[in-house]
C-alpha cells in the first residue's frame, strides 16, 4: 500500500492495468475515466470513496483542479486457476468499479487498517496486510449485507425506527396506535403489514423481542425478576414471568437455571424477527 500526492490539475494516464489496483482519496477529487470489457464509464472520485480498477482496464485520473490531492493505492494480483474464492468472485456479472464507505462502513474501517500496516515493514504486517486486502476484496465484491432488514419498506422502517427512539428512554409497551400516528397508516393497515410478513401484528413482535432481551438478562445478569421485568416493560413480575413461560416454556427462574445452553432470540427467530431486534438495537436511522 503506497501513498500519491498531487498537485491542482494533474493528470494520470491514459494506461492499462496489468493488476488489480484499489485506490481511496484522502484529499481533493479525481475524475476517473475508464473503459473496459462490456463498457466505460466517468466517474468523480471523492474521499469516502473506494474505486478498484480491474486487470484489462484502460484508465485515466484527473486530478482536482482546485487544490492539491493525496491517494492511497495498493496493487495486486489473483490465482484465479484454482476452484477457491477468487475465481468464484470471478464468475457472472461484471465487477463494481466503486464503492461508497457510507454503504459499507467496513470498507473504511479495513482501508484505514491498511494504511496503519503500510508504516510497518516486518513479516506479520505484510501477513496481515495480505489477510485484510483479500477481506477488503471480498466485502467490495459482495457489497453490502441485503436481508429483511434491508427491505423493510417506508411504514415498516419507520414504526421500527419510533420505537427504537421511544425504546432510548428504556424498554416500554408500544401501542399499536403509538405506531399508527408515527407511520401515519391506520392500525388495521400496520397490523396486516406485520402480519403478512412475520406471521403476528406489531404488538405481538416487539413483545417477542422485549421477552428475548429479558431472556439475555436472565442469563449474564444478577438482576433480579423484578428488575429485569421493569426492564422489559412489564408492570410486575408476576404478569413478567407468566408471559415468559408461555413463549419460552420454562419459567424464568428455571430458564436462568440453564445457564447459556438456551438461545434467548430462538422464538424471535422462529418469527424472522431478528432483522428488527439488531435494528431496534442499533443506531436511529
């Protein structure tokens, strides 16, 4: 992995790649120019932004005509003869030209890691340095992650989206009417979307997901029932661990006697529900 500084308006090119080349901005701009087998394109280069020019390419970088420019870049090359990963990356459609950091977070994460190596020159950076280009590689083909998740559409995204800011002041029941004038569908309209699709209405999923983070405390915590009731969003234990043992067949006292042998997101994954607890857990989109 190298670095490249460049004055306001330079040029780079035209050439053709005889290996494979990522490149990444940390300053300034690039109009990139490219042609290649089954077409060409012109793209403006920005930091954020991982472009991978691919063996065959015919390209040319224009550099910021504005202020000087700094890249980082790292060549190199494929076994593709053998039946491993490379040579299935290889096969079917073309290969992306660029990807945005924002799409995948990971990809910034291992350019930066690549740039950290760089400063070293010992045998286990140039090791590792080999593993975290061939992950680089296969994120940047792959793209991001696509799942439930993913395809939630506007109305479900946005009553998973309302809990999960009202969730930030701790775990509560959320009515169906709460969702209802946050996603501005009638309850009628909500309950079919989450039927349709997980089996159950809105209020039955994020219960299944409220027992499954008590089911967690259950077992890596010392608090107790009554604790971890009021945590869940239950007004006492007793309506608590009656609601518990009728998802998780055990009562809660005797669940935490299993220790970690039982997975606590079992019936939220049994209703497909697990794209919505990571969701509900993670950042406000």
């Amino acid at each position: 992995m190298l670095l490249a500084d460049y004055p306001p308006g330079a040029v780079f090119g035209p050439r053709v790649l005889h290996s494979w080349e990522f490149v990444w901005l940390l300053e300034g701009s690039a109009t990139w120019d490219w042609q290649r087998a089954g077409g060409s394109d012109q793209m403006v280069l920005r930091p954020g932004m991982l472009a991978l020019a691919t063996v065959g390419m015919r390209d040319r970088l224009r550099w910021d005509p504005d202020r000087a420019s700094r890249h980082a870049y790292v060549h190199f090359d494929l076994d593709l003869a053998g039946d491993g990963d490379a040579s299935g990356w290889m096969a079917g459609t073309g290969w992306p030209a660029v990807r945005d950091f924002a799409e995948v977070p990971l990809l910034a994460s291992l350019c930066d890691y690549l740039i950290e190596l760089a400063e070293r020159d010992d045998p286990a950076a140039i090791e590792r340095a080999v593993e975290v280009l061939t992950l680089l590689l296969k994120v940047f083909l792959d793209g991001p992650v696509r799942g439930a998740e993913s395809d939630l559409g506007r109305h479900l995204s946005a009553a998973v989206d309302h809990v999960r800011r009202v969730w930030l002041d701790g775990v509560r029941i959320v009515t169906v009417d709460d969702l209802s004038t946050a996603t501005g569908l009638s309850a009628g309209h909500l309950h079919r979307l989450f039927r349709d699709r997980y089996g159950c209405g809105p209020a039955r999923a994020l219960e299944l997901i409220r027992l499954a983070r008590a089911a967690v405390a259950l077992q890596r915590s010392n608090q107790s029932l009554a604790e971890i009731a009021t945590g869940s969003g239950y007004t006492n234990a007793y309506h608590f661990s009656r609601r518990f043992t009728g998802v998780y067949g055990l009562r809660p006292g005797a669940f935490r006697k299993q220790g970690e042998e039982i997975d606590p997101y079992q019936p939220v994954r049994d209703a497909g529900l697990l794209p919505i607890a990571h969701r509900l857990a993670g950042p406000i989109r």
